[in-house]
C-alpha cells in the first residue's frame, strides 16, 4: 500500500498535497454523483422539455455570473477557508434537499433552486481549490501534482460518481443526494487538514472589489502568453460546445447506438482519460509543455473531421478514446503553465477569467450547435468545429511557442 501511495502522491510533494489530493478526490466523488442524481431528480418531477433545459442552464450560469466575483475574493481571502466553508455550505443545501426529498415536500421550483446555489457555490471553490496547489508544490513538480488532482476528476468523477449516482437514485432519490452530502462534508473536513505557508497581507487600502478584477482582467490582457491561453481555450470551447452539445442525439441517431450506448461514449472517453493519466509522465518527459499543447489542439480538431465523416460506432469510439486521452492532458499542461506564470497574488483573478472564457465558450457553443442542428443535421455543428478549430489553429500555431515558456516572459506591470 505504500508503493501505491508514493506512486499516487510521491512524498516529495508533501503532506499538505496529500490532504488536498484525497479532499480533492472526495468532493470530485461527490459532483460525480450529482452528474447522474441531478438530471434523474430533474426527470422524474417533470417531463417538461423547458424545465429540463433550465436545470442545465441554472448549472452553467454562476460560472459566468459569479466567476470574476469568486476570484477577487480568493486572492483577497484564505483560499483554504474559503474552500472548506463553501463545501459545508453545499453539504448543508444537499442536506436540506435530501430531507425534503424523503418527506415528499420538494418542488420543480426547490430543485431548479438548489441546483443553481450548488453550482454558484461551486465556482468559489474550484476557483479557490486551484490556487492552493502552487502554494504546496514546487514548480519543477506543478505538472505531476495535476496531473494526480486530474486524474481524481476522470477516475471519480466521470467513471465512478455517475454509475454510483445512478444506482444510488434507483434505490431512492433521498440516498442518492444523502450519501452526496456526506462526500461533500468529508471533502470540507479533508481541506481543514492542509497547512499553507504564510500569505503576504493584503497591502495598500482596501478598493472596491470591481478594481480587483479589473486588475486580473489587465493582467491577463497585457501577459501575452496567457493571453494566448485563455483566447485557445475560449474559442475551443466554442467549437466544442457546438459539436458535444447535440452529442446524446449523434450518438443515438448517427451512430445508432441508443440510449445505452450514448453511456458508453462517455465511458470510453473516460477510459482515455485514465490512459492520458498512466501515460501522463512519460509523454511529459519526452515532449515539451509547448509540443504537447500543439499537438493537442490538432487532436481536437481532426477529432471533429473524423466524427463528422463516421457514422460507424467502430469507428468513433476509438476516436472518443482518443480525444479523452488528450482532454487530460490538455487539461493538465494548461492549467500547469498558468500556474507557473501567474503571481500568487493574481491566481484567483487570473483562473477565474479562465473559467469565465470556459464556460462562455460552452454557453456560445452549445446555441450555435442547436441551431446548426435544427437546420442542417446532426453533423453540421461536427463540421462548423473542424472547420473553425482548424482556422484557429492556423492564426495561433507560432504563439503557442511561447506559451509553455510564459513563465519567462516579464509580468505585466
């Protein structure tokens, strides 16, 4: 067991990453849970094609609302508190809705709300999360300390929460989100657990919380190389948005594969992930943060063109393998070379302009797939991402030299 735990969580990295890692892991565990539980919650009060589309919608707002808010106050507050109080917050609302599921006194209307307070609060943690990595890990060790914290997202999240979510719910709606609460409250003990080493005060006057952003918002404007970042995964997202935003209605009508089979799409995608995990180290000793972003995005791209021309589930679901195998380590070199540029002082500002450029990307996306769908066919938003994927590529293949190296590059001033 040890053998596992060095190779999990090397030694070298400290206690802190441990706490962190296996708090990680536990909320991760809890949100997978809630991918299954939330919808079939959702489905069986109503059958109202509106109110099904709004519960996605009151998750994916906050991050757009909330996320320049949510890092202004990381970088003005203790990240660590601030984690571990929202995840209580969550825990109590799960508690809340679990007790009123089991007593039959929920609404449509306590639903939509609850889930929209689960994901606002979700944003001011994950944003929080993210900045406490670099406090406990040393540069040179940012790639492999992510690439552990990613792999709990794939491994848990995406593989082992939904399943557990979906047989918890067929036993009762109650369990499903009762045991989700409790994750959740573990999850917030765990992170009490960290010790950070000592932040700088706040220096200066305290200014309105709109002059903070601005400033996180100027930096990321004037920092070229993460300015290049945040506009690749933005316009990625848009693209990516478009494609896997009418994914459920390819899987079943273009490939045939049915209700089931659209779970097995994800399923393999997730096994990529696990791959991109296991192969993480030795691809990053081999090929440098800038090659792998690179040939990355190019992954992406021709993804697109090859599910646009199949209609072969033989075919796509190596190519869904394929493309979760580069999600995590995109997902991990990405997010490594902000943390290497940006200062301690700006990581919430900075990681929340990323976060609000994700899911904007995806909110932007998601339109323009519906609507090319309506018109043109399932495969129509699949050609509208290979399409505007390989032109951004082209505009962007010489500055992402640079990005790997953005941590070299002078700071703003």
């Amino acid at each position: 067991m040890s053998r596992i735990g060095e190779v999990v969580a090397p030694a070298r990295l400290g206690s802190g990453f441990r706490w962190l890692l296996a708090s990680s892991w536990t909320s991760n565990l809890g949100d997978g849970i809630a991918l299954a539980a939330g919808p079939l919650l959702v489905a069986s009060m109503t059958d109202d094609a509106f109110l099904v589309a709004l519960a996605a919608t009151v998750q994916w707002l906050p991050p757009l609302l909330f996320g320049l808010l949510a890092g202004a106050l990381t970088d003005r507050l203790d990240r660590r508190l601030i984690v571990a109080t929202v995840d209580l917050c969550r825990a109590v609302v799960l508690a809340v809705l679990t007790l009123t599921v089991a007593t039959d006194a929920v609404s449509i209307v306590a639903v939509l709300a609850a889930l929209f307070v689960l994901a606002t609060a979700e944003v001011f943690a994950d944003n929080s999360a993210q900045t406490l990595l670099p406090m406990l890990v040393v540069r040179s060790d940012l790639a492999v300390a992510n690439s552990r914290m990613h792999t709990g997202f794939v491994t848990v999240n995406q593989l082992a929460g939904p399943p557990l979510g979906a047989a918890l719910f067929t036993v009762g709606a109650a369990w499903a989100l009762g045991v989700q609460a409790l994750v959740v409250l573990l999850g917030a003990v765990l992170v009490t657990r960290v010790v950070l080493p000592p932040r700088e005060p706040y220096a200066g006057p305290r200014r309105a919380l709109r002059h903070d952003i601005t400033e996180g918002l100027r930096w990321v404007r004037h920092h070229a190389a993460v300015r290049t970042l945040v506009l690749t995964i933005t316009i990625f997202n848009v693209t990516f948005g478009a494609a896997w935003s009418v994914l459920v209605l390819y899987a079943t009508e273009r490939l045939g594969l049915g209700e089931i089979g659209f779970g097995l799409v994800t399923t393999v995608s997730a096994a990529g992930g696990v791959a991109g995990t296991l192969a993480y180290g030795w691809i990053t000793r081999r090929v440098s943060l800038g090659d792998l972003m690179r040939i990355g995005l190019v992954i992406e791209t021709l993804t697109h063109l090859a599910l646009a021309l199949t209609s072969s589930p033989w075919v796509a679901l190596p190519v869904f393998f394929v493309f979760g195998a580069h999600a995590f380590v995109w997902g991990t070199t990405s997010i490594t070379v902000r943390q290497r540029a940006v200062p301690q002082p700006l990581q919430g500002r900075v990681g929340s302009v990323n976060l609000v450029g994700v899911f904007g990307g995806l909110v932007v996306g998601s339109a323009i797939g519906g609507v090319l769908a309506q018109h043109a066919g399932v495969t129509a938003p699949f050609w509208f991402a290979f399409a505007g994927s390989a032109v951004f590529v082209v505009l962007i293949w010489r500055s992402l030299r640079h990005v790997a190296h953005a941590d070299e590059l002078p700071a703003p001033a």
